[in-house]
C-alpha cells in the first residue's frame, strides 16, 4: 500500500512538472528577405519547451509501467535460514491456479542491503539468462523453492549486519521476502 501511495505521489509530481506555463513572449523578430517574403525567427525556446515535456512524458511512462506492477496479484513469499541456506519460498495463497509466465530463465532474484538501506549486492547483477518463456501452473497450495548459500550470499561483505530481500520474478504475480542476518 506504501509503494502505491509513494508512486501516486510521484505521478503527481511529474505531471505538476510537465505543465509549467512560460509566461514570457517568444522574442520572434520579422524581417524582409530580399524576395520581399516576410520571414519569422524565434528564439528556440518553444523547442527547449518541447524537449522539456518529452522528458515528463518518458518520466510519467514510466511511473506508469511501475504502477501496473502494482496490480500484479500477490503470492506468499517467506525465507527460512537453515543449513547455511536461505531458502525462498512461493506459495499459491489465492484459492485458485495461478498461470506463471517467466520471460526468461531468471525465475527470481535476490538484493543484499547493509544497514543504511543501501543495496550491495543483487544476484542478478553481471548475470546472463536464457532468452525463453516459461509458462507453469502453480496450482493452490503449490510452491515453488529457491535457495541461496550463505557463502554465496555473504562473499565480498564486511563485517555487519544485512538484509536480503528475494523476489518472485513473474511478469503477473508478484512474491518477495526479507530476512536479516549478519556477517562475522
């Protein structure tokens, strides 16, 4: 609900961006050629106007795309850390078959962040995947597992205190989990 309400506030920022009115007259100046045509310069700004809105327009297109993920049904998401593995699991909660579409071989995706909030490591990062729709059933009740090794995970950190967060990679369900560990 958070991240719904965040992206509605953005999309109202950036359309309040992209209707600022330039209230200053172009300073077009008329001037005869020597066919006796009238001829007509401006100053450019309408072009700058123009390039200033097509960056709102990308901006609001974006925000967009981020809010149509928000319609995305949810599945169950939960970590459990045993035997130096975290373990993702998915569950269909919905009471019904969910129709899972993959767009490649990456059926999820896990991001390390330090104390502050900062991302510092992401699973997909420099990783390459099949080019192939999946498409699965994932019938009520059905999961899915994935797991991550705590060296796998903890490699490159410094001592402290992480959090790690899978997500469900699906383009029409979504599933995520964090849990909170520490390096020594």
């Amino acid at each position: 609900m958070k991240q719904i309400v965040l992206l509605l506030t953005m999309l109202f920022l950036l359309v309040g961006c992209g209707t600022t009115q330039n209230n200053t007259a172009p300073d077009n100046s008329n001037t005869t050629n020597p066919n006796g045509e009238e001829n007509t310069t401006g100053s450019g700004e309408d072009e700058e106007i123009e390039e200033d809105s097509s960056e709102a327009d990308k901006a609001k297109k974006e925000l967009i795309e981020k809010l149509k993920d928000s319609d995305k049904e949810n599945l169950s998401g939960s970590i459990n850390y045993s035997d130096n593995q975290f373990v993702f699991t998915v569950e269909n909660n919905l009471g019904k078959d969910a129709e899972i579409t993959f767009s490649s071989g990456q059926e999820y995706d896990y991001m390390v962040f330090d104390s502050n909030g900062k991302m510092v490591k992401k699973l997909s990062e420099d990783m390459m995947y099949t080019q192939a729709i999946k498409e699965v059933v994932l019938a009520s009740g059905e999961k899915f597992t994935y797991s991550a090794s705590y060296e796998e995970v903890a490699s490159g950190l410094a001592t402290g205190e992480y959090t790690i967060e899978f997500v469900f990679a699906d383009k029409n369900f979504q599933a995520s989990a964090r849990e909170t560990f520490d390096v020594e």
